[in-house]
C-alpha cells in the first residue's frame, strides 16, 4: 500500500494506526509531491503497489495532477490498483467566495469520477473518491464545528478498501451532523 502524506500528522497518522507498514510520501520522506518531479516518482512507486491512497493536502492542484500522474503510469503498463482519493465536502460548496480550495476539490472529485466510470466499463485502475467535513484534527481551526474523528475516517477507508474487488464505490461523501440533538 502507497500513501500521499506524513504518517505522524493528520489522516495519513490515522491510517498509520491501521496500516503501519505501508509506505507513506511525503516532504517529510524527501519527495515533495507539489512538483512534477515528484509526482512522478510517486506515479513510479505506485506501480509496484495494488493500494495507492493519495490523501495529502496538496494546494493548486497538484492533488489531482498526482491522481494524474499514478492513473496515466499505472495505465500505460497495464497496472490496475486501487487508487483511493481524499477529497473535502467543500466540493458541493457554491459560494461567491473566491477560495481556491473547494475548487480544487471539485476538480479532484470530478476527475475521480471520470476516473471511475472508465475503470468500470474497461480494464483500467479502480478509482475512488471519499470526501470528509472537518475531521477532528482541524478542529482548533472551527471550534463552533462538530467534527468527524480522524480515526474514523480512517476506518471508512479501510472499509473501501475491503470492499470486493469486483464492486466500486466510486464516490463517499460523509459530514458529521451539526445539530446537538445527534450527538445525545
């Protein structure tokens, strides 16, 4: 198993929890994945992998360009992992705001399905997109939010990824309940 992201902090520390002895990518690991450079060498080692999980963070959409690079790599050697991609529920947000981030998420989203479809109907990689409200990690950041916790998120993943290997869930969208009432 590959995974985009620092094994000591946020969703990729959870999955850590879970599976200790995947390889995670990061510029902590010396590959920084916001470069083509690095997006390749990524795209390389996943050949080698049957779970790629590309869960970093990365801003002006290197995160789909990593999705990129792994799907194309892994296409043209007739490779076909799964690729699971972590996105953001900002991807539904239609705001007058000018914030990149939810953008770059729809684009990452959008691209997952497309992604997807191609691989049902063909023998391509199986791709799939999960998307979180305010994990548990970000919480110093909205502390008015009720979050999802980290650790469970990482279980929803682990869940896609012991789905059957002939189904696909293309696509997950989970946010944690604002209302007290859920929570009594």
């Amino acid at each position: 198993m590959l995974i985009s992201g620092n094994r000591e902090v946020g969703l990729a520390g959870a999955l850590d929890k879970i599976y200790p002895d995947a390889t995670y990518i990061s510029r902590e690991s010396n590959l920084d994945l916001t470069t083509a450079t690095g997006q390749d060498a990524f795209a390389t080692m996943a050949i080698d992998h049957d779970v790629i999980i590309i869960c970093s963070a990365l801003w002006k959409f290197n995160q789909t360009l990593l999705l990129d690079a792994v799907y194309k790599k892994c296409t043209a050697i007739n490779h076909t992992p799964h690729i699971i991609c972590v996105g953001s529920t900002t991807d539904r947000v239609k705001n007058g705001k000018a914030w990149l981030y939810n953008a770059e998420k729809k684009a990452l989203r959008d691209y997952c399905n497309t992604l997807a479809i191609g691989g049902v109907w063909s023998d391509k990689p199986k791709v799939s997109y999960i998307s979180f409200g305010t994990l548990s990690n970000n919480q110093e950041k909205h502390p008015d939010r009720k979050t999802q916790n980290i650790d469970e998120a990482a279980l929803y993943i682990k869940w896609l990824i012991d789905q059957p290997k002939y189904l696909n869930i293309n696509e997950i969208s989970i946010d944690p309940m604002q209302e007290s009432k859920w929570y009594e």
